[in-house]
C-alpha cells in the first residue's frame, strides 16, 4: 500500500498505520535513512512521481501527477528535484537520467 501518497498524513497517523509509536517510527527514520518524517515522505513521493512521469502510456498531465503524489502543483516538485517535471520526463524518455532527486 502506498501510505505516503495519502493526503495530509503525518508521524502519527503512519506510525498507527504501521502499528508502531511515533517515536520508534521517527528514530528508525532518523537512524536508518537519516531524513525526518516529513523528508522522508516527499522523497518516496518524488520517487513516484519519477515513476509516473517516466509512463509512456498514457502520458498524464503534470497537474494529475502532482495532484496524485500530494504535491500542490507541478512546479512544487522542481522546488524539491531541483529540474521540472517536464524537463526530467524528457530526460528519462529519451533514454538519459537526471541526477537530481
């Protein structure tokens, strides 16, 4: 399940989720990946986003990507990545990468 695209979530609704506590959640992210709860979703949400935009069929708009990964618009991901999402869908279909996540 992809709990992380879940709008509005927090430490606390995840660690429920999960069946855990907030602060073993919030250690093992600490600990492990070095990133904090809300670091930790927008990167799983990039990676999504990545994903999404590297589909060839069909193509979605970047509004429908950013809406389904919980971001507010298109240009809050550029914010995040440091590329646009159109620049790294021409980059990842024309069979080169960006180096940015």
């Amino acid at each position: 399940d992809k709990l992380y695209l879940t709008e509005g979530i927090t430490l606390s609704s995840a660690a429920d989720s999960m069946g855990v506590s907030p602060r073993l959640l919030s250690d093992f992210l600490n600990n492990i990946y070095e990133k904090n709860f809300n670091t930790w979703i927008k990167s799983l949400r990039i990676e999504e986003v990545k994903r999404l935009l590297q589909q060839t069929e069909p193509k979605m708009t970047l509004l429908d990507i950013a809406a389904l990964t919980g971001f507010p618009d298109a240009s809050s991901i550029k914010l995040f990545t440091g590329v646009t999402p159109s620049a790294y869908r021409t980059t990842s279909n024309g069979g080169g990468t960006s180096n940015r996540s």
